[in-house]
C-alpha cells in the first residue's frame, strides 16, 4: 500500500498509516464497543417498554415512579451515573467488572431515553385496537405483548435509533472506568505512537461512519416493520 | 492521599466546581449559537465551497463522540501543530464547536419551516436579503427554534461533564476529588448529580419561560 | 341469552342509557336503532364491558358483565364487530383472525388457521389472506373483522355500526355476508343506521330514543301502520332515514 501522507508546511504531518500495525488492537476495542452496546440497547429496550407500561399504567403511583426515574437519569451527566455505579457498588458489596457496570449504567440511561421515546409510541395507538384486544378475551400481559409492543415498537423504531445512536456515541465515556474499548484503545495507540491528532482523527472518523451504517440500518428496519404501508408490488 | 470525611470546605469547592461548569456552559453556548447561526446563514445563502463544508463537519460533529473531539483538541492539536493548548481552551473550543453543530440543525430546520415562498414574497417587495433575514427569517425562526433549543442546552449542559477527563476543574472533577478523599463514592456522587439535576431544571424552566413569552409576543404581533 | 334490566349509564351530567330493558333469546337477531346520540352504541358497549354500568346489570347466559370474574366467560361467548374495524394494524388478515382463538380458547396454530382460512374464503377473501389491514379496502378490512369475531365461535355476535363507515358499495358487501349469518341461526344485536337492511334480516326491532327504549317489536310490527309506525318520534326518524 502506498502510504497516504499529507505534508503540511515542513513541520506538519499528517500520516494515517503510522496507525496499520495497530489496527488489531483497535478492532479489539471496536469489538468490546459493540459487545456493550448491543448488551446495553437489549438492556435498554427491556427497560424501556417496562417503563413505559408503568408510566402508562392506570397505577398513578406507579407511573408517578416511571416518571421520576426517567426525569433523573435524562438530566444528569452519564459521567456522573456511571462514577455513582462504578465506586459505588464495591461500596454496597456487590464486585463487578468494568465491562458489566458500563452495560448497567448505559442500560439504565438508555432505558430512560427509550422509556420516552416507547411512551409517546403506546400513546399514539388507536384505542379502539386496544379495545378490540380486550372484548376477545386477551388478557393484559397478551394484549401488552402482541399488540402493544409490536405496535409502539413500529411507529418508533426512528426516534429509538436516535437513542441508540446516542448510545454508541456515549459508550466512549466508558473508556473512563478502565474499560479499553473503541475510545479506551484508542488512547492506549495515542500514547504509544505519540501521534494522537491521527489517531483521534480517525477514531472521530471511524465513530462517524458507524453511526451512519447503524442510521442506514435503522431505516431498513423502519421500512421492514412498516412494509404493509408501502405501495404493493403486484 | 489519606482520607479524610467531609469538610465544611468541600461546600466551597462543590460552588466552585458549579461555577467553573456554568461558566464553560454559558461562555459555550453563547459562541456556540454564534457560530452554528453562521454557519446557518452561510447555508441559506448557499455560499459555494464553504456550505457543504460546513454541512460535512457537523455532520462529524453531531455523530461522533465529545469525548473523542476533546481529545483531538487537547491532545492532537498540540502535537500537530506545535503548540500549547490548556484544558480550558480545549474545552471551550470543543464545547463551542459540539454545540455550533447542534445549534446549525436547528436554526437550518427554522429557516426550513418559514418556506421559501414567504422569503420569497418577501423579495419581491423590494426587501434586501439582510432585511428578510432580520425582518421575516429571524423572528419566525427564533420562535420556533426555542423548544429544540432548550432540548438542546440542557443537554449541552450534560456534556460539559466531560471536561473532567481532560483535567479542568469542574463539578465532575470536584466529585472526583471528594470521592478520592472521603471514598464516600454514593454521597458525592448524588450530590454531585442533585447539583446538575437542579441547574438542568433551572435552564428548562428558562426555556419554557422564553418560549411562553416569545410565544404570548408573537400572538399579539398577529393581531 | 342477553339480558339487560335497569341499565343506565351517563357521561358527566348526560343520561345516555336511561334504564334500558332488553332481552336477546338465542337465535334472534335483534336491530337497535335510533338516532345518533340516542345511546345505541353504548348499549352495545356495556354488553361487551366496554363500559362500566352506571345502574342495572347486563349478564350474557347468566354471566355477569360487571363482575370481573364473570365477564371473561361472558366475552367468550361473544364477539364485537366494530365499525372503524379495529384491526391489528401490524398483523395480517390471517393473523388477525387467529390471534385470540390461539391465545383465548388454546386452539392450535394449525387449527386456528384452517378455521380462519375457511372463514376468509367464506367473505370472499382468501386470497387476500396474508395481506396487512393497511393494504385492504375498507369493505375487505370489515369483513376481516367480521371472521375476527366469528372465528372465536361466539353465540352472540354484536355489530356496532358495522357499514357506518363505508361506502354504499362496500356496505353492501358486508350486509350479504350477515345476511348469510342471520340464515344460520347466529344470534346477532345489530346497531344501524341500514334500516331497509335491519327490516329484512331482524326478527325484532328495538328503538332507543334519548337513552330510553321506547318500542320493541317483531319486525313486521314495528314497520306496520297501526304498529311502531303510529308512533309520530318513529315514523319522523323512519322517513328522516330514508331520505338520506
């Protein structure tokens, strides 16, 4: 491969390729980013519809606790959450891993973006569906299951990629609780090459481009899950 | 360091940790929604070269990490370019860049909103550019740009925290500091969150109240 | 049977159901009309527990809609056809009709799609089987919710309004298939505005007039000079109708 270099005046370079010999490592890290985001967005989305049938719920102290929870962790720094749980827990005896507090904390605050998002999703649906689930004889859970969540999961399956979006890009933060992901290899390379304005470079680079696949995905699935409200192919 | 409990002191610290990020976060935001509404008209005016430049580096801006741009600043810039950057000055110029490219989006959809047809009549009257964008554009566009905007902020706020990683002494690395000494993680990391918590209500509470008033001007104007 | 006494039922200050009588035998097929307002859709939607009675007591065999225990019992022995449809908007035709048979009564998948296949080709769509609601029309749409209500085997079939929202052609697709109904002995309580449809398949007709009932009579009767049409509020309402 010819070495990409851009000589900017005599003292100024600028030359990705000095990152090659570390793109494993850094494939590692992209692995461990991928690994918790996926765990988190499963985490999240479970905490999310939760949420969201609780703050639906006829229960207004129920929903009353839904909405506290949300309203927390939406307004306070993830950086904060994640330092509450990461030198908290030890203090209370429970001993876990970086990788699975990271999970939890993400989990927790994007199950509080999602439980919104879900919300506005269960609001929306037409209540004669629901009652039309209720006079044949399905029971809540059922109803909630087959017909509320696939329904609430359809219409915002947009604004959850946002969130999810979100957490991938606030995953990085992670890097700050020891956990060598995408953002925590990255430093690792940055120090040992002495050429952080590449790396950094790239890494922006690199979160920007898998976002847009992931933003590319989304809408697949959006198109997917709507597909009966496309125009029929004869 | 040996630890030690809470002191009367750490109050003090706490204030001054508050007031190193409200300053970042206001001196931030006012750069920030000069820029972003530059880099927005740059866009109206459709301004060769310069326009999808800018288009390409929010669209960099708002999809990749803060973190990752406070490193680029903090630890790249220096060593591409020789020369001294100090974590406040990486954080001012991150912060300002992040929210430039948050406050881009909104102000393009707010201009998007106004339609081109009513610019357009308006051109017809005899009105200079200068004067559809003072006169019909910024109005309309501020009113409707108000509810993202404080989203916006408030979120903005958030994101400050991230400039304890870099080693300025806000809120987050006060925390940190009192965690270190008192290892009393759960007490100062609930104050510290209660702290954010209540200055994030505060800037919503600011918007809604801007909003309802922006909002009250613009029925009376209609009359 | 369907027995209501004493019904009543009001939202706010306004009586809608004011003490309503009626009683469906097996077999009948019963038309509730009146005009809009006059409370027809609400007494259907007490029947089926959509709304909770104000005073008074509906049971369907005995069952008794306003207790909770009994009107899970009560709703299996009945379905509702509703008149903007109601459909599972992200489940096909054919999932639409099998869903509470599998969930409610435990019928097997294959069994509850042999029986909803069997109905959808009875209203002329089965081909149109695996089609979303969105894709269909709305005449295809209420058919689908008709083998929705028919594929749970209820003994009572009530029908809100079912053509309200359709259009005289569609409507007419939909009133050929209940009047297939009607000849097979299902019990059916038909709320509607389709008072020359209601004439030739009812065996009564019910008039509600602002909450109360106010005639009750075989079909025949109720059409018939000297029967319900000597009363003026009916004959206003019968000829109001007609002209629309």
């Amino acid at each position: 491969m010819k070495p990409v270099s851009l000589l900017l005046g005599s003292r100024l370079t600028f030359d990705v390729t000095i990152l090659a010999p570390h793109v494993p490592f850094l494939l590692k890290g992209a692995l461990l980013t991928a690994e918790a985001c996926g765990l988190a967005l499963v985490g999240s989305l479970a905490i999310g519809f939760l949420v969201a049938a609780l703050r639906t719920s006829s229960s207004p102290l129920l929903s009353r606790a839904a909405f506290v929870y949300v309203d927390l962790f939406r307004n306070i720094p993830f950086i904060v959450q994640l330092f509450f749980f990461f030198y908290g827990l030890p203090e209370i005896g429970i001993y876990i891993d970086a990788f699975s507090t990271g999970v939890i904390a993400l989990s927790i605050a994007g199950g509080a973006f999602s439980s919104d998002v879900i919300r506005s999703g269960i609001l929306a649906i037409d209540p004669g569906i629901l009652e039309a689930a209720e006079v044949s004889g399905l029971s809540k859970p059922v109803i909630f299951r087959k017909i509320v969540m696939p329904i609430a999961l359809r219409t915002s399956i947009r604004p959850l990629g946002s969130v999810f979006i979100n957490l991938i890009l606030t995953s990085s933060i992670l890097s700050t609780i020891t956990l060598n992901e995408l953002t925590g290899s990255a430093k690792i390379v940055a120090s040992d090459t002495f050429r952080p304005f590449e790396v950094y470079a790239v890494l922006l680079v690199v979160y920007a481009s898998l976002t847009y696949l992931v933003s590319l995905a989304i809408s697949a699935l959006h198109r997917h899950l709507n597909r009966d409200r496309m125009p029929e192919v004869a | 360091m040996r630890y030690t409990s809470f002191t009367s002191y750490d109050v003090v610290l706490l204030a001054q940790g508050l007031g190193v990020s409200l300053a970042l976060f206001l001196t931030t935001t006012v750069i920030g929604l000069l820029l972003g509404t530059i880099w927005a008209v740059i866009r109206f005016y459709r301004v060769p070269v310069l326009s999808p430049l800018i288009a390409v580096l929010a669209e960099l801006l708002k999809n990749s990490p803060v973190l990752v741009q406070l490193f680029l600043v903090f630890f790249g810039l220096p060593a591409l370019l020789k020369i001294n950057v100090t974590p406040v000055e990486a954080a001012l110029i991150t912060l300002s860049g992040n929210t430039a490219a948050f406050i881009y989006v909104i102000a393009v959809s707010a201009i998007e909103s106004i339609g081109r047809d009513q610019i357009e009549s308006a051109r017809v009257f005899g009105l200079s550019r200068w004067q559809v964008l003072r006169h019909i554009i910024a109005p309309q566009a501020m009113a409707f740009a108000i509810g993202p905007l404080t989203g916006l902020l408030v979120n903005q706020l958030q994101v400050t925290s991230l400039i304890s990683v870099i080693g300025v002494v806000d809120l987050t690395k006060i925390g940190n500091i009192l965690n270190l000494r008192t290892l009393k993680p759960f007490i100062v990391w609930t104050i510290v969150g209660a702290l954010y918590y209540a200055t994030a209500k505060l800037v919503a509470f600011g918007g809604a109240t801007l909003e309802k008033r922006l909002r009250a001007h613009s029925a009376w104007k209609g009359l | 049977m369907i027995r209501a006494r004493g019904v009543r039922k009001s939202f706010g200050s306004a009586a809608v159901l004011d003490g309503i009588d009626l009683d469906v035998h097996g077999s009948e097929v019963v038309s509730i009309l009146g005009s809009s307002g006059s409370g027809k859709s609400t007494l259907i939607r007490c029947m089926n527990g959509l709304e909770k009675l104000d005073a008074g007591s509906i049971t369907i065999d005995d069952f008794d809609v306003s207790l909770p225990k009994d009107l899970a019992e009560a709703r299996k022995r009945s379905a509702t056809v509703f008149q903007l449809f109601n459909l599972y908007p992200h489940m096909t035709a054919l999932q639409n009709v099998t869903l509470a048979p599998i969930q409610v009564l435990k019928r097997s998948r294959a069994e509850a799609e042999a029986t909803a296949r069997s109905l959808l080709d009875s209203v002329g769509l089965g081909a149109r089987a695996d089609a979303y609601p969105a894709q269909l029309s709305g005449g295809q749409r209420q058919r689908v919710g008709i083998c929705r209500a028919l594929a749970m085997n209820p003994r009572y079939l009530l029908l809100d309004e079912i053509t309200s929202a359709l259009d005289p052609e569609m409507t007419a697709e939909v009133l050929s298939i209940l009047a297939q109904l009607a000849k097979t002995g299902t019990t059916m309580v038909f709320v509607t505005h389709e008072i020359e449809f209601a004439r030739t398949i009812s065996s009564r007709i019910v008039f509600l007039d602002k909450g109360q009932l106010v005639v009750d009579l075989p079909t025949e009767e109720f059409f018939a000079a000297e029967g319900g049409m000597a009363r003026p509020r009916i004959s206003q309402f019968l000829s109001k109708m007609r002209k629309d």
